[in-house]
C-alpha cells in the first residue's frame, strides 16, 4: 500500500514550494475569480479602441461644423441661404411653399 507521503515524491521540488502554489493560486484568482479578470480588461481594451475611433470621427466633424460656422458668419448671403433653406425662414413680404415629394405606396 502506498503512504500519501509517497505521492508527493514524484512531484518536482519547486512545484511544492511555497512561493509556486501562492503565485498559482495569485493567478487562478486573476484568471478566473477576480472583478477585471483578463476577460473583462480585453473588453474593456476592445471598448476603449472602439471609443477611440468614435473620438476620431467627432473631432472631424466638429472641425467641419466649425469651418462651415466660420463661413456662415463671415457671409450675410451666405447666412440668408443657409436660413431659408434649413429653418424654413422668411421674409415679411414673402410666401414660402414647401414641396414635399410624393413616396411611392409598397
């Protein structure tokens, strides 16, 4: 009959010390147990790259918002046209009709 001692002479040395199982056990619980185990920190990474691309395509838009204000405001016509035709403004004296196009019945 074999003792249980015997078991763990077939083990390595440094599998057994104290200092391996600690650092084994440290990184089954930041594998497995912890709240930002690795799989949350790859989504998270993955979020942050998918945020990043957002950021890029707002900047440029803002800057295009913001050459399109600056010509807005340099022009009084300019400034008139853009009015009229987004906001549907006019003058006192005038009639506007708006021309909606007719869409198809399915």
């Amino acid at each position: 009959m074999m003792r249980p001692s015997d078991l763990f002479a077939y083990v390595p040395r440094f599998l057994r010390s104290f200092y391996f199982l600690a650092g084994l056990g440290f990184l089954i619980w930041m594998f497995v147990f912890d709240a930002n185990d690795f799989v949350k920190q790859y989504e998270m990474y993955d979020q942050w790259r998918e945020l990043e691309g957002d950021k890029e395509h707002y900047l440029g838009e803002i800057d295009k918002v913001k050459k399109d204000r600056a010509e807005l405001l340099s022009s009084p016509e300019l400034l008139e046209k853009f009015a009229r035709e987004k906001y549907i403004m006019k003058r006192p004296s005038e009639d506007v009709f708006i021309l909606v196009p007719q869409q198809e019945a399915e």
